[in-house]
C-alpha cells in the first residue's frame, strides 16, 4: 500500500468542527464534557484534532449499535490475545 493511500485512510476532525457537528457552538467545557462522557479523546499530542473513525466507534457503542463495535471490539480482543502470547514467551 503506497503512502499516499495511507495517508487517505487516515481522517482527523477538528474540535471546531466536531463540536459543530455535536450542536455546540464552539470548543468549550460543555463540549469537552460531553467527550469525557463518551470517552471520546482527541489524538495523542494534539488535543484541537480527534479520529473520525475513533468518534465513530465511541457514538456507535453509546447509542448501542453492537453489531459494528463487536467487530472492532474483536480485533482488538485479537491484539489483546497477541500481547499476552507474547509476554508469555
């Protein structure tokens, strides 16, 4: 897989934009506050820009959609599995 196709993969949204998209109408403590209880968190060193698809997968699971967060939930049992085996050895 090339970069670039990587790089398409990859969606990042801004606080602004996502608390437009939650109907705040900026950024502010009741916007951080309703991502706290989503557990919904921006990426690592860079608190203004959080993954799409991480949104998703946290949405998805606070409104109950099981059948989209248990495949995601299964690759990371997966990983989970794989860090244990090796530890193991």
């Amino acid at each position: 897989m090339s970069k670039e196709a990587i790089a398409a993969e990859i969606a990042l949204v801004s606080a602004s934009e996502l608390a437009q998209m939650f109907g705040f109408s900026s950024p502010n403590d009741a916007f951080r506050t309703f991502c706290r209880r989503l557990d919904v968190r921006p990426i690592r060193r860079n608190p203004n820009y959080f993954d799409a698809k991480l949104v998703r997968f946290k949405l998805d699971a606070a409104q109950g959609l099981t059948s989209v967060t248990s495949s995601i939930s299964q690759e990371h049992d997966l990983v989970a599995r794989r860090r244990a085996r090796r530890a193991s050895e």
